[in-house]
C-alpha cells in the first residue's frame, strides 16, 4: 500500500498527537485529523472485539474522506477484574462516561487489591484502508495500576495517568510521546503498521 497522506480517524487529541508524531517521524507523510478535513460524523463502535471496531471506523471514515485512513480501537484490560474494562473502556459504565468518571469507576473497583495484582495491559489494534486493502496490526503494553492518580489526567487518555508500565516508576502521562512510543501498546503497534507498509515499498 502507498501512501503518502493519511487521515487519523479520532477525534481523541491527545491519541492524534501521538500518532501523527510517529507517522511524520518515521515515514515522513502528511498526517491530517478529522477536523482539518471538517468531519465531525462519529462511528459508532458496536463490534465484539478492538480488530472490528478498528476496521469499522477505518472504512466508514474512509468513504467519508476518500484518503487512506488509519483506525485504532484500544482499551485497558485489567487481570483483577476478568479483562475489564477492555472493548467497552471509554463505554464501561454503559454509557459515554467522563475521564474522571472512568477512573472512579476504576478504582471503586480495584478498591482493597494489592500491587502485585493490580496488573494490566493496554491493547491496541490500528487498522489501515486506502479502499482497496486494509492492513491490521496490534500492540500491547504490560504494567499495574496504581492507588491514586500519579498526575494531572489528559484529556480523552485517563488511563494514562494511572498506569504504570512495566519497568518504569512513572504513568504513561508523565513521559514524553517520544519515550511513550517506544514503548507503548501504540507505539508497538505502530511499529508493526510501518514495517507492513515499508514492505510494500
């Protein structure tokens, strides 16, 4: 697949961010968001799984841009309780809740369990479609919750600010997107999109 303009289909600011960093560092393209093409249509996520969401939100933006466009649907699944929140993360409670909503939630129900089994992971599949070809690639990231908010919750990532990856003392917020995508669920997936496109090349 050549490309050499892709549209990031989230309107997440702080996961556009990161994103578009990667790309224009690594394959030198022109990444756009959907407000700087004006879409403000939302995909409504209804798969089972992160891989059919990602899909669906792939080619419904395509057909809406006709540009090749890159997908992801990720969440955080946590060991404690049974892979929650997982593919309902920003969904959970049953319902399109706050940043700060999803954290209380989170730890109301990680109340009383210790640190060695707080463990979770973030998971990530990115999906890619010029129209013709999609190409699919997954990334995940080990680490634990921690008690407490470790920093101020960016907006539209609250995870973040309270997941500590594995062999760090500090929340996914408080490195810089260059640090966090060499290790991130994103930044691996990423990795594994780029290598599938650079072999095209």
């Amino acid at each position: 697949m050549k490309v050499n303009k892709i549209l990031i289909a989230t309107h997440n600011k702080g996961k556009f961010a990161e994103i578009k960093v990667k790309l224009t560092d690594d394959l030198g393209i022109e990444v756009v968001s959907l407000s700087d093409l004006g879409i403000t249509e939302d995909f409504e996520e209804t798969g089972q799984t992160f891989e059919e969401n990602a899909i669906g939100k792939a080619k419904f933006y395509y057909n809406i841009a006709k540009i090749p466009t890159l997908a992801d649907d990720s969440g955080l699944v946590v060991d404690a309780l049974d892979g929650e929140p997982g593919v309902k993360s920003r969904r959970w409670p049953g319902y399109e809740a706050t940043d700060q909503e999803l954290l209380d939630m989170l730890f109301a129900k990680l109340e009383g369990v210790p640190m060695e089994k707080r463990t979770a992971k973030f998971v990530v599949i990115n999906a890619l479609t010029d129209g013709q070809k999609t190409i699919v690639a997954k990334g995940e990231g080990l680490g634990v919750i921690g008690t407490e908010l470790a920093c101020e919750i960016k907006p539209g990532i609250p995870w973040s600010s309270v997941f500590y990856p594995q062999g760090y003392d500090k929340v996914f917020s408080q490195l810089s997107i260059e640090e966090k995508n060499k290790i991130s669920h994103r930044g691996r997936a990423l990795n594994n999109l780029i290598k599938e496109l650079q072999k095209d090349d």
